[in-house]
C-alpha cells in the first residue's frame, strides 16, 4: 500500500484481485458513512470533497471498461467488503456515478441494493443505443470503443435486454433515492434519451428523487459549482 495527498486528504492506493483500490480517508473524524466512485476517479470532485470534509470516506475500484462487464460489478462487491473490513464505514455506500460511471452505479446498485442508501448519478448512461450506439443525438464515436472492450455491435444492442434503463424496474423496486443533475444540453449523453427516464420512473412511482437540469450545459462539467444540493440531498438520505 502507497500514501500521497489529494485535494489535503490522505490517500491510500491499495490492489485487490489484481485491480487498483483508491481509499480517501477524511481529516474529520470519521462518521461511518462513504461513497464509491464508481469511474473516472478525480474527476469534477467537489461534492465528494464536500462529503470529505464531513467525515465520510470516497472508494474506487478500478474498472475493466468504463462500459461495464458483469466482472466489475463484482469488483465493487469485492471493494465494498474490503472497505467493511479495513476501514470505519457502514454497510451501505453512496455510489457517485458520472457519464459511464452512472451506467456501472445503476448496475451495482440493482445487483447489490443492500448495499446501496442513495444515488448520485449525474449525466448518466442509461440506453446504450442513445450512448454509444448513436442512434438518437448522442453517442458521438464511442461505438468502436464499446465493441473493442465488451464485444457487442450495434445490431447486439439493437436486441440487448440489459441495458441500464433496463435495471431501471429494479430501482424503483428497491426505492433507493436518486440525485440526478444532467445538463439539458447535452450532445453526448443527452438527457431526453437518458437521464430522463430514471427521472419520469421514478416520479409516476412516487419515489424519492432530485432532478436538477443545468440550462445551456452540456456534458461537461459535472456536478454543480457549488455542490449544496447534492451533498444536502445525500446526507438527508445516506440512512
């Protein structure tokens, strides 16, 4: 195990399974709570350091592809039983998912409920045929990409019957609370073809979630300037 600084917090670069384990421990004293990044560790970080700053710990796990094989779901399991027994944290965890990292939270979160409070899933990848594939507005040239690390064309898409959208039935059968921020501008994860269905979902189920849609956003940035609203909405339901 390594030790550097990030962002004035200590962080511990550990493997697990022969993938790279991240572990950010907070300057506070630890309140038990945590988050799992679910990919792009790093990137547009203020609401984890927010959370941080209020005593919960941030865990990643290194991904095969950013577009998610069944391995890596299992890799989180595996994460999520290493934080249990190496650090001071609870049994359930705040998946922080952003672009494909929304896609692999809604996967681990419907495979793993029990171990999920709430969601943050910020311009989420939920019908690969919008991302990737391209066949609404989005997608951009990521298909080659999908095909060359899980092996599936477009015509597999066309008849895939796991999309994340998919898993979302077994969202809304777990009731766990979602924070969605999405840009309403988005040309590359567009949030009509999207995000958008977790919210519609969840709503005409009466379910707990926080929409926030950024006018003129794209896909970048992530996350919101100042990250109040999504640190108040997990913190309200991190139970």
């Amino acid at each position: 195990m390594t030790y550097e600084s990030w962002n004035g917090f200590r962080l511990a670069r550990d493997e697990l399974n022969g993938r790279e384990v991240i572990v950010v421990v907070p300057t506070c004293q630890p309140n038990g709570k945590w988050m799992i990044k679910t990919e792009y560790f790093g990137a547009f970080p203020n609401a984890e350091i927010a959370l941080l700053e209020k005593g919960y710990h941030l865990a990643y796990i290194q991904n095969k592809t950013r577009w998610h094989l069944p391995e890596d779901t299992e890799a989180k399991a595996a994460l999520h039983e290493y934080m249990l027994a190496n650090y001071p944290v609870g049994e359930k965890c705040v998946p922080v998912g952003m672009s494909c990292g929304g896609m692999q939270a809604i996967y681990f979160a419907t495979k793993y409920p029990q171990y999920v409070s709430c969601l943050y899933l910020d311009a989420p990848v939920v019908n690969l045929l919008s991302c990737p594939a391209g066949l609404g507005k989005g997608g951009n040239d990521m298909m080659q990409e999908m095909t060359e690390h899980t092996g599936r064309t477009i015509t597999d898409l066309i008849s895939f019957r796991d999309h994340p959208l998919d898993r979302i039935p077994a969202l809304i059968e777990s009731k766990i609370p979602v924070i969605l921020v999405c840009g309403d501008s988005d040309d590359v994860v567009p949030y009509e073809e999207n995000g958008k269905f977790i919210k519609e979902a969840y709503e005409n189920a009466g379910l707990t979630i926080k929409t926030v849609l950024k006018p003129g956003c794209g896909h970048h940035p992530h996350g919101l300037d100042n990250p109040a609203e999504i640190v108040d909405f997990i913190m309200q339901y991190d139970k």
